[in-house]
C-alpha cells in the first residue's frame, strides 16, 4: 500500500476530530455537540455538496457515461442489498437481515462528502453527477430490503403498505435535500454560485470536522452495546464494505475511466447507511433492532472506511488503471 497515502489520511484534521469525538466516549467527557446544531451542520452538508454537485453536472454534457453511472448506481443498491441478505439470515432474524442488508446497499452521505475532501486533498476531480448517483441509491436498498422481509417473514400483521415505503424513501429529508441542492445547484449561473460560494465551499472543511467529531462521540457511546452482539455481525461490518469497495472499484472501470468517478463509486458501494434506512425501518420493519444495524453502519463499517478503506480504494483504482 502507498504509505504516504495512508499517512495522510490518517492525519487529515477531519478524521482526527472523529477519534477525538471517540477519546471523549472512553474518558467519560461532557463534551458533546448540541442536537440542534449536529442537525443544522449534516443538512449544510448536504446542501453543499448537492449544490456544488449541480454546479459541476451543469459544465458536463449530458452523455451515455452519465445514464450507465445512474443504472450502475442502482445495480449496486439492488445487488449488495441482495445478496448480503441471504448472509445475514444465516445467523439473524430475517427483520435484522433485512435492516443490515437495507443499510449496506444504501449509502452514506457522510462518507461520500469525506471521500470528496479526500480526492480535493489528493487534488483528483469528479463529475457532479456523482452526487445525483449518490442520492438515487437510497431509496432502492431500502425497497428491496423491505420485500425481502415481505417475502421471507411469515407475520404479515406489522408490515407497512408497500407504497408507503416507496414514499418514505423517495421523500426522506436526506434524499430530499440532497437532490434538490443538485438540481437548484444545476439551475444557478456561475456568477449567482459564486455569490454563495463563501458559505457553500470556503467553511466546508470547518463544518465537516465538527460533524466527525459529532459521530465520533456518537460513535463511542455505541460500541459498547453492540459489541454484545457478537463476533458474526461485527466481521461483517468489517469484511463486507472492503469486499464491496474493492470489487467496485475494479468493475467500476467498465461504467468510467475517470479515477475520481470509480473512487466514488468505491466508497458509495462500501458505505452503509446509518440517517435514512433506521428512519425508514423504524416504519417498516419494527421488529429489526436498531441498536444493531445502527452501530454496525455508524461504528464499525463508517470509521473502517474513512481511514483504511479510502486509500485501499485508491490504490486498487491506481493499480488497475496501469
């Protein structure tokens, strides 16, 4: 591995702050990020990244890479969903393999918005349709995992309407959010972008450090209880995102040549979704716990990425471009 690389990820001021937020856990500190603003700053995030998403989607001609990136996008959520299903329900309840199987095939924003300051550090650029790719992989895993329990669930009586599934998803405040900033970032001239550029590019590395601290704490005070759970789930979270990132981005090299482009595609397939798949199993599959597909995504699988994952990407990327 390219040990420069993996020094300088490890020394970014944003994943340091997310160590800090766990140090803070295991010392027993008060420190802590109000509800409140933690809130405020992952809907800014959102709202950035989507706007300056639309910005460079609309410099991009509309071409066949951007339709085959799209449809791979959703083959990714359809497929890991799929698939790690039938490995959870070797050892889970089906309601908890349908959850996990949901969270893996769906993404992370948060990760996906630290994978772009990791290519901005390393100075590689990527197509702002990256961002529609990202928001269009949410509501498929969560679909797919809710059939999934439907099919293979022999009580019917708690499940939610199917069409109130497919709503949820597709009007899920991130979902929401975050295409939407696409599209207005896709509307806006070059001279009224720049007018806001102050707040929505010149302060994003501040924000981000904060929120990785937020989820550092958050983090922290999750591990413990999920570590009751077992060994299966816990080398799940660990082994099933580096085998999802590293396939992808190898196959990933059939939809583009671009490396910033197959990067992230890397990490929104080894990413698992922690803010919109629990508010949608919190409707649909009450019976799935939380306090294990929540830490599984939140404390295993998302600090696992931002730290060794990202470079281990990078470096299969590079090697296979050769």
């Amino acid at each position: 591995m390219n040990l420069d690389l993996l020094f300088d990820n490890l020394t970014n001021p944003a994943l340091l702050f997310f160590v800090l937020g766990i140090l803070a856990v295991q010392v027993k500190s008060d420190l802590e990020i109000p509800p409140s603003s933690s809130k405020f700053i992952s809907l800014y995030l959102l709202f950035s990244i989507g706007f300056k998403g639309g910005q460079e989607l609309s410099h991009s001609a509309l071409d066949m890479e951007i339709v085959w990136s799209l449809l791979f996008g959703v083959f990714l959520a359809v497929g890991v969903s799929f698939y790690t299903f039938f490995i959870l329900r070797r050892r889970l309840s089906i309601a908890n393999s349908g959850a996990i199987a949901a969270a893996y095939g769906s993404v992370s924003a948060v990760t996906f918005v630290t994978a772009v300051s990791f290519l901005d550090i390393q100075q590689i650029s990527f197509g702002g349709h990256m961002v529609a790719v990202m928001a269009l992989m949410e509501a498929p895993s969560i679909i797919v995992g809710v059939l999934l329990i439907a099919i293979f669930d022999k009580d019917k009586s708690q499940q939610l309407p199917f069409n109130e599934v497919v709503r949820h998803s597709v009007t899920n405040g991130s979902v929401l959010l975050i295409l939407g900033s696409l599209i207005i970032g896709f509307l806006a001239s070059d001279q009224q972008a720049e007018g806001i550029k102050p707040f929505t590019t010149d302060i994003f590395k501040g924000f981000l450090a904060v929120f990785l601290l937020d989820m550092g704490i958050t983090s922290g005070k999750k591990l413990s209880s999920f570590l009751e759970h077992g060994w299966f789930s816990l080398i799940f979270a660990l082994v099933i995102p580096l085998v999802n990132g590293s396939v992808v981005a190898i196959m990933s090299q059939s939809v583009t040549d671009e490396p910033g482009n197959r990067f992230l595609f890397a990490i929104l397939a080894a990413s698992a979704s922690y803010i919109a798949v629990p508010a949608a199993m919190k409707l649909a599959a009450p019976k799935a716990n939380p306090s294990l597909y929540i830490p599984m995504a939140l404390a295993i699988t998302f600090p696992l990425n931002i730290t060794f994952g990202m470079p281990i990407y990078m470096l299969i990327i590079q090697m296979s471009s050769q």
